[in-house]
C-alpha cells in the first residue's frame, strides 16, 4: 500500500500499537499419592479428568467396598474448576511392574530336523544357563542319548550365537533348549558342556519349515561338524512363533486381564481399569497389520475400543516401524547421580496404555526390488487374533491390609502407605528443569504426624524455597484435630511459599456417589485453578466471588468468628460455612511468620508468575554479547509485560533497571549481567470497616 503522496490526496496510515504481551509458558498443578493403576513413580501429565481416568483409574475395592483415593478427588476437582495440565506422581508400597501380551504369534510354524554331530574341541566364551531352557540366537537344540563321534573335553556355547554360516543367523531358527535331564545341563557350574564321558550324540534342532533342507549341509558350525543329518517335516508339537510383545504402561497386579472367555467373548478378569488388544488385518503381500487396544470388560458385540494403530509394520526401516509408532521406550526412576527418570527405548510412546517390549521377528527390508514381499518374511507378520495381559505384579495392599474410612488417617499410614513411600517423588519433583507446576498438593501427608508426613512436609517445603517457583498446599492434621492441633502444626513452619487450610470437609465423590472426608488441600487446588481463570494469580483465592467450594457438602467443624480469628491470627486459612452462601475459603496467608507483603498468598503467588516470564526472558539471554542492544531486548520484553500485570491489578508500580548503573565495566568483565526489578504489588482488602453514623434531620453530610 502507498505510504507517501505524490498528487493530491489524502492518505490514510495504520499505526497497529495493540501487540500483545507474550504471556509466559503456562504450567499446572502436581500432585503426589496413590492411584488405582498408572506408571509408579514417574510423573505424568494429564490434560483432563478423563485422561487422569484412563492413566490413573479411579476406584478400587477392599473389604467388599469401594474407595477412591484422595488423589482422584483432588484431579477431579481441580479439572472440574478449569485447570489445564496436572502432573500426576504415583506412589505406591512394595514392588510394581508391568503385564505383558499373551503371545502374538505370525504365521511361521516351527518344526524339527535331526542330526548326528560331531563333536570338536575348542575354546570360546561361555553363556550362563539357570533354567531348563536356553537360546542363543534363537536356536532350538535337545541332546539324546547315544555315544559322541569323537572325545571332547567341553563344548562351550559362544554368547554371539551362530552368526556365521548365515544359516545360523538371527531370525533363522526359533529357540535353543538343553532338558536338565540330560548331562550336558550342569546347573551347579552355571554352564553348559558336553565331555567325553557324556553319552549324547543326536541334536534335534526346531526351525522354521522355511528353512529345512539348508539348515544342514557339509558346512562346520562353529565348532559343530556335522556328521549326517536327517529332516523330520511333519512335526507334531509344531507351533507358530511369537512375533512381538506388548506391555503395559501401567504397573500393578490391577493390569491383569488373561482369564478365561465366555460365550460372549468377556474375559472373566476383565475390567474398565485393565486393557485387551486385538491383532487385525494381517496382511502378507503388504507386510502389514493393526493394532486395536480394548477395555478389558468389553466382549466382542459391544467393544470399548481405546486406541487403534493401523498400517503397522514389522520391518524396522520402514516408517510405520510398530515400535516406532506405538514407541518402545521404558522410564524408570533412579536414584543414581541423583534423582532421575532413566528411559531406555529408541522410540517415544504414542501409545497411551501399551509399548512394544521386544520384536522377535523383524523383517528388515520386507519388499524385494520389484516391490514383491520376500518369502523368507511373509510368515513374520502377526496374524489376526485377540489377546489379553497377564504377569504384572504389585498389589495395592499388602498382605491383611485394608483400607477403611475408620483407619483412613490412623497415625502410622495414610490410604495404605507410609510417609516413606513417598520420598523418592519429593525428590524427584525438586528437580526444576525437568518438572515445572506452580502448585504442589500432597493430600495424605500432615505435617503433625511423625509416620505420615512431618518429615516429607519440611522436605517439600525446603525443596519448593529452593526452587522458588511454586506454592505448597500443606495439610496440617488428620482429620478429627482440634483448632490447637492445626495452629500448633502451623507455627512449626514458616515460610511464604507454602499455605495450609482447615477444617476437613465433605464431599460426594464422583466414582462412588458416597459422601467422603478429605483434606483440605484436596480441594484448594481447584480453587487456585478457578481463582486464575476468573481472575488473575495475584488476586486472593479465597472469599464469596473466588473461594467457594460448590462441591462440599459441609466442614468437619463449623468454624466461630473466634475460632477463625484464632485460626488466621496463627497463619491457618480456615474453610468458614456461612448460611446461604454455603462453605468458603475464608483466608489467604503464607506460612511465613513474619509480616510483610509476602505473608499474603496473592503476592507470593505473583512473584512466582513474575519470576516466571522474567526467567525465561533472561534464559534467552545466557551466552549473547553483554552489550547496550541486549539490555534493551530484556527491556523491551520485560516492560511491557510488567505493565500489562499493573493494568490487571497486580502490581501498584515497578522499575525495571538494566543499564550502565548496575552493569558498570567491572560486571560485565566479571562476564555478568545485571537486572533490578522494582516491585509495589497490590493488596487485598481483607478487613473492611463500615462506619454507619445516625445523624440528626436537617444536618449536613460531611465533606
């Protein structure tokens, strides 16, 4: 468009000034305790109730009834009053692992052929044997009786395998199995050898049919020479081979659906928390089939189906790889150099509920030159079937142990665990680079109880000072405490960046429709999330218009003005019921004893927004020239933004200083860069004072 004039004219210019502030990365909530099923001890991001439902679960039984865990009420309440992500920590009692797939089987059949050996000494590694069976390279070998064609010392079984002639190659034959009848089988030393006093000399070996007839020849197997061979084709213990596993990304006994079908095609241990796959489409001439993961409780007129993957592949160059698009990785924590998730596995999981353990029968460039499929990797691919997921192990409750609403908060567990089952999560979650939130729950844990939380609250709240970019929701009591227990529980701490509530309150929880009693903080999380959707982070969470709880039925104590003065006086937030408005959060102090603008949630919570956008402006910044034009890029971002949080009340004034003031020659020699940040946030007005004044008729009003 023209942007001078030249003849006569008027001219009319666009001058857009109405460029928004970029708005920093917006993270949620976390939360640490256990679920029904889900990764143990690896955080994971939900982004709805119903996707925490299909990760997590929701209820469980014991005794004949059925609970929900703390957890699940908090994610429900949190997502019902708009939150967005919430990352979910998992913890459990005891040992945990995955189910795996019944067999996936393709269409290649093994079968058998026969040969005499020859036995000739040599020296080579050895690989350790501990059962009945062993393989190397997937081959299948059982020794008979007889006499050797000559005097061996030992056989040792190279680890590598027969890689070479090729017939020996990997893919070619199916498994190798010494019976510990037999003496080559010497359990005590740990390895397998044949001497010369063994009386064994016929190997059975189970290939694929494909094979039979180039399996033997004159050729000398390693050490093996064979003598004579005879091929047995009709084998009657025949079976089709395994072609992958799946496992299941979720940990626990509860994954378990392998029983018995009925006549509608319903698996007896079939439930909505547990999965069944389906192996359909399985097509030859394409090297292709699909992938469709059930609910466990469907059957096959009405099934629930999860997820489907279709055009997968068992060749691993091709792009519909199965373990590249479902994903093979496995995370586990560690503790090793510090708490971390190790993660094995070339292949980031799409799938939410399985990954591909292993594939057994790859077929590596399937299609010959003229686009056909190769004969010797048609019979790879899965054919169709139906299966399910069996041998996980990892229950919720140990042995006796049941979970009651009369122990749900006994002094020495919280929902079956200890406070020490948590304490590779805290750990874990200090860790600001790998895990961002800006609110921390842990409903379960008290910080007035030796065995349930005392020591893991004072680890949080440590770790969440240090990190500096989140709030902690403490629970003080058990439910049954008494005003001085709480106030007694929150003058042991003091710091701005955690905040605690009280009473308990009930609630009806939504998988069980039975009324339930719950910590606090199981339900302040939502009321942040609601706070900051309505409103800003730096407005106050609490009050009629931000902090009502619709969804409690009443609080375990009906706090009194008194009890409420004492309750905030001692830097407890109560939960206030009030009639015809119903129960609210009726505070917003920090845990910090001093006073000062922090001791108030709202400006605490504002910092942390404030460091927030600031840190990830200066983030950019690490490693650029320390020069006037890079101060300036800070300052262009930074300004503006501030601005914007005054203009939503957030902040009275600022200052932003970044220049030759505070980077004077001898910082910027020191290779540092300076920034000053001025701040006079706003305050809430939580004492209002009305003064009403009866004056005389005819008198003027005041000025």
């Amino acid at each position: 468009m023209a942007n001078t004039l030249i003849s006569p004219g008027v001219l009319s210019i666009e001058n857009d000034q109405s460029f928004i502030t970029q708005q920093p990365v917006t993270v949620g909530a976390a939360i640490i305790g256990p679920t029904v099923k889900g990764p143990v001890e690896v955080p994971t991001i939900c982004t709805s109730y119903t996707d925490y439902q299909n990760k997590f679960g929701t209820t469980f039984v014991s005794g004949s009834q059925q609970y929900s865990y703390f957890t699940s009420i908090a994610a429900y309440n949190y997502f019902l009053n708009g939150g967005e992500t919430l990352l979910v920590a998992r913890v459990v009692s005891g040992s945990f692992t995955s189910a795996n797939s019944t067999p996936i089987t393709n269409g290649e059949l093994a079968t058998t052929a026969s040969a005499t050996l020859g036995i000739t000494p040599f020296s080579a590694s050895f690989v350790s044997v501990g059962s009945s069976s062993f393989s190397v390279n997937d081959i299948v070998f059982n020794f008979t009786g007889g006499a050797f064609a000559n005097t061996a010392a030992q056989i040792n079984i190279d680890a590598s395998g027969f890689t070479t002639p090729t017939q020996f190659a990997a893919g070619v034959v199916t498994a190798l199995n010494f019976s510990s009848s037999v003496s080559p089988y010497n359990t005590s030393a740990s390895l397998l050898h044949l001497t010369a006093s063994d009386t064994v000399a016929t190997l059975n070996l189970f290939t694929k049919a494909s094979q039979i007839g180039t399996i033997f020849s004159a050729d000398t197997l390693n050490a093996y020479t064979v003598v004579s061979a005879s091929v047995t084709t009709n084998f009657s213990g025949a079976t089709n081979e395994e072609a992958l596993v799946l496992k299941t990304i979720s940990e626990g006994t509860i994954m378990n659906s392998s029983s018995s079908l009925d006549a509608s095609g319903s698996l007896a241990s079939g439930s909505e928390d547990n999965i069944r796959f389906q192996i359909a489409n399985s097509d030859t001439a394409a090297g292709t089939f699909s992938l469709i993961i059930r609910q466990g409780n469907d059957n096959t007129n009405e099934q629930i189906v999860l997820e489907t993957w279709t055009n997968l592949s068992m060749d691993p160059t091709a792009p519909n790889y199965v373990a590249r698009v479902i994903g093979d990785q496995v995370k586990v924590y560690s503790s090793v150099d510090g708490p971390q998730i190790n993660v094995t596995g070339d292949y980031p999981n799409a799938s939410r509920y399985v990954y591909v353990s292993s594939v057994a029968t790859p077929t590596p460039l399937y299609f010959d030159n003229n686009g056909i499929a190769k004969s010797q990797f048609t019979g790879s691919i899965p054919t169709n079937k139906n299966g399910s997921f069996t041998g996980a192990t990892g229950d919720l409750f140990g042995a006796g142990a049941k979970f009651n609403n009369a122990i749900i908060n006994s002094v020495t567990n919280t929902q079956g665990l200890t406070g020490s089952d948590y304490n590779t999560m805290i750990d874990l979650l200090a860790n600001q680079d790998d895990y961002r939130f800006n609110v921390l729950i842990t409903p379960g844990l008290f910080a007035n109880q030796a065995n349930i939380g005392a020591s893991q609250v004072t680890t949080i709240i440590n770790n969440t000072m240090n990190r500096g970019d989140n709030i902690y929701i403490t629970d003080l009591v058990p439910f049954g405490s008494n005003v001085s227990d709480a106030t007694s529980a929150a003058n042991s701490k003091n710091t701005s960046y955690a905040a605690s509530y009280w009473p308990w309150v009930q609630v009806v929880d939504p998988n069980t429709a039975q009324l339930i009693w719950v910590p606090a903080s199981t339900l302040v999380a939502g009321v942040y999330a609601y706070n900051d959707n309505v409103s800003e982070p730096w407005f106050a969470p609490a009050g009629i218009n931000r902090g009502g709880l619709s969804t409690v039925v009443r609080a375990e104590k009906k706090l009194t003005q008194a009890q409420r003065d004492t309750l905030y006086i001692n830097k407890v937030n109560p939960i206030a019921t009030f009639p015809g408005t119903g129960v609210v959060v009726y505070g917003q102090k920090t845990l910090q004893t001093k006073a000062s603008a922090l001791d108030r949630v709202n400006v605490r919570r504002l910092l942390i927004s404030l460091k927030s956008y600031i840190g990830q402006v200066a983030n950019n910044l690490v490693f650029e020239q320390n020069t006037i034009a890079t101060r300036n890029a800070f300052l262009a971002q930074v300004n503006p933004f501030m601005e914007s949080v005054q203009q939503r009340q957030g902040l009275y004034a600022f200052k932003v200083v970044m220049d030759s003031s505070n980077n004077t020659p001898d910082v910027i020699d020191r290779n540092q860069l300076v920034g000053q940040i001025y701040l006079q946030p706003t305050k809430t007005a939580e004492f209002i004072y009305l003064n009403f004044n009866i004056l005389p008729t005819g008198v003027s009003f005041p000025a």
